[in-house]
C-alpha cells in the first residue's frame, strides 16, 4: 500500500491510498465462488449456478462492497501509518475500478487538532457539596401526598389552595370575550394558574357568587387581545372543592413499590432516591463550572469545522422536535446558523476533555458505568427493561460509555485544579435561586 498527504489548512487532510488491484479483484472472485455453492436460484441446483449467471445477479453488490471494505480496512491502516487522529469520516472519491494494476482513492477529512499538554493546576474550581436533610425527605414526602390528593365539593368561601371552577365573560373596550356563551375555567388558588390579580379577587367567594371583577393584565400576556388592557371580567362561581391528602399507611407505601413497610422504610427509600438525585445534580453543577473555565484557558483553540457544523445540525433537529411537540410550525429547512457558538462550545469541551483522558491515561471505569445505568434505570416503572436496552443497543450503550468517561475526567480535573469546596443546601443544588 502506498499513500501520499497532503495537508489542506491547519487541520485538513487529504490522503491518496494505492492498494494493489489483485487485492480487491481476489476478494471479489472470492465471495462469487462462495455465493455459487450457497445460492439458491429458481431452475438451478444447489451448488451448481453457473459463474456467468453469479456475475450477472451478484457482481455489482459483491464489488461495491469489496470496494467499501478495502477503503476502510486500507484507511484505517494509512491514518495509523501516518500517525493521524481523524476527527470526522472521511469523504472518499474513486472511480470504483483499479487502473494500472492498482485501486487508487482520495480520503479528505480534518485532524483532531494538536493541543499539546494541558496543565489544570492553575484552573480555580469550586466544588459542591451538598447533603439530603430530614426537612428535605419531609418536603419530598409532602409533594407525593400533593401529587396524589383528591378534591372534594365544599360549601363555603374559597381559600388559598382550594380548587375552584368558574365562568367568566371579559369585556374590552375591543369587545366582549368571548363572543357568544361563557368561558369555563378552573384553577387551585395560590398556584398562579392563570393571572395572579384574578386569583386572588377569587378568595372568599362561594359557589353561585357572582361578581365583576376589575383586571389590568400585563403588556407581555400571552393573549394579545387582552395584553395591557384593563377589564372587566363577570364570573361565576360554580365550584369550590377542597384537597384530600392521602394518608400516610400501607396503601400509600404500597403505591411506591413498598410493600408491608411502615413510615420509616418509606422514608429510606425516598432519602436514596433524593441522594441519587443530588448526586447527579452537584455533578452538573461541577461539570459546567470545569467546563467553562477549560474554555476560559482555550479560547483560541482551533476545532474541526465539520464536527462543529454536525452538532449544529444536532442541536437545530432537537430545537425542531421540542418545537413541533409544542405544536408550533417548523420549516422543513432549519438554519443551522443560530446553533453554530453553541456548538462550537460543545464541541470545544468534548476535545479538551477527550484530550485530558488520553493524556492521562483515563479509562472506562466499569463499575461506574453500572452505577450510572442504574441510575437512570431507576427513573422508570420497570429498570430492569431499561438496562437490557442498553446492554442490547450499542450506540446507546457507546454515548453512556462517553457520559462516564466525562465524568471520571471531570472529577480527575477537579482533583488536580486549584479546587476548593462550598456547602449548598439540597434546594439550592436542584433549585437555583430557591433559597434566595
């Protein structure tokens, strides 16, 4: 094998690979003369189709991916003689067909760039530190009991945290909405459901009071007839229901997969599964903290452009579904242009800490895999068809694999930085600003 380079800017390739013909044509020949004794076709015997009749049926397909197999057994094999790190698959141009005793191609494709060695010592990192308390477990415990309250009709005035149903008809110096008939309308007082200043006009009325209500809402409502404008708004009371909080007993235990266990156990459970949570949560934070001060320490990195322009392209099909689930319209053709920093920054942080873990000899910790599959397993109804999904689907498997290996960096980063610690309360690791 012969191969030539040429280098195309700063980070581009472009390799031309010989291969002697005879390899490619005693591949071919071979696979025709394995397909003549296994082939079954209609008029013939087992064994006994004839070679002209293999050629014509099978010899487009058999060549094309004798072709596609030689291309990437001989670049693979070039890019490793040259020692080159491709950053992206190549683009391949050939004929298909060998010319003088040789099968030529053209592979043009960009490097991953040359960094040199990263020192993370003068890195200022700040880490996390955080806790489950006793007050989280029973704040935790008090919004299952909220998410699985029932309503039942009362017949007094309405109270902050009362589910209330009414009819409402609004009138604008535009006009009268709606039109014709009434609006229906329900809300749980306090929850900010629907505009606040209505809320709480609606405390202390009861079912059947009616009254005209005095509205200013704001210039930025979502509703543009009624942004800014002040209003009238008649209602109706038809209903006020109060919540029943489930008590805290075998049954309600039973409904979380805690089967004859009593408040404690249950109270256990619920301290695992808010760790597992923080867990993840203060790695985030120290992750975003690493990653920008990395990104800080290289702004002049040059990265590949076609790797940057994929994961625009990534991140421009995501906006694109999350938009259509909104049920909002989406061009079929999406500009890539608004996604391309954001990309630029992904992919940047990808580089460096993929670089980290070469240089530094990070590896796969396998039992840190298991952890973090159990992990996200342990969000569903059934885990343990989450986890055979991965096991059975490589490039899912593959992207976890990545998410660890990340991590295992993150955390070798953090030890080498000039790192220093802060104790965080639970809410404000999973709710920033909650506890401002």
């Amino acid at each position: 094998m012969q191969v030539s380079i040429e280098t195309l800017g700063t980070l581009g390739r472009k390799l031309t690979v010989s291969v002697p013909a005879d390899q490619l044509e005693t591949t071919i020949r071979q696979r025709l003369n394995e397909l003549s004794r296994t082939v079954r076709l209609k008029g013939f015997r087992p064994g006994k189709v004839p070679g002209k009749v293999i050629e014509q049926r099978y010899g487009a397909q058999v060549r094309n991916e004798a072709v596609g197999e030689l291309i990437q057994r001989s670049f693979s094999q070039a890019v490793q003689q040259e020692n080159l790190r491709p950053a992206v698959q190549p683009a391949i141009e050939t004929t298909g067909q060998p010319e003088d005793g040789e099968f030529k191609y053209t592979a043009t494709f960009e490097v991953m760039p040359e960094i040199g060695k990263i020192d993370v010592s003068a890195l200022k990192i700040t880490r996390p530190v955080a806790e489950v308390a006793d007050a989280d477990i029973d704040r935790m415990i008090e919004t299952l009991r909220q998410q699985r309250r029932t309503w039942e009709d009362v017949q007094r005035a309405a109270a902050m945290g009362d589910l209330v149903m009414f009819e409402s008809v609004t009138t604008t110096d535009a006009g009268r909405i709606p039109a014709e008939g009434v609006d229906r309308s329900g809300t749980i007082l306090g929850s900010g459901g629907i505009l606040i200043e209505l809320e709480n006009q609606l405390v202390g009325l009861s079912p059947g009071d009616e009254r005209e209500l005095d509205v200013t809402f704001p210039a930025d409502y979502r509703n543009a007839a009624l942004a800014g404008r002040a209003v009238k708004i008649a209602v109706k009371i038809v209903r006020v229901s109060e919540a029943r909080l489930p008590e805290l007993d075998g049954a309600f235990f039973s409904a979380f997969g805690i089967e004859n266990g009593d408040l404690e156990q249950f109270r256990d459970e619920v301290r695992s599964n808010l760790a597992r949570e923080l867990k993840g949560a203060l790695m985030m934070r120290l992750k975003n903290d690493v990653v920008n001060k990395l990104l800080d320490a290289h702004k002049d990195l040059e990265l590949p452009s076609r790797m940057i322009e994929a994961e625009a392209r990534g991140l421009a099909q995501q906006a694109a579904e999350q938009a259509r689930q909104r049920g909002q319209n989406v061009p079929e053709q999406i500009s890539v242009e608004p996604f391309l920093a954001p990309a630029r920054q992904r992919v940047a942080a990808a580089v460096l800490l993929g670089e980290l873990a070469r240089q530094n000899d990070i590896r796969l910790d396998t039992g840190r895999l298991q952890e973090m599959m159990q992990l996200i397993a342990s969000t569903y109804e059934e885990p343990e068809q989450v986890i055979e999904l991965y096991r059975r689907d490589p490039q899912l498997l593959d992207g976890l694999r990545s998410r660890v290996v990340e991590d295992q960096v993150i955390d070798w980063i953090a030890d080498h930085a000039d790192a220093s610690t802060t104790m965080l309360s639970f809410e404000e690791v999973m709710q920033p600003g909650a506890a401002a």
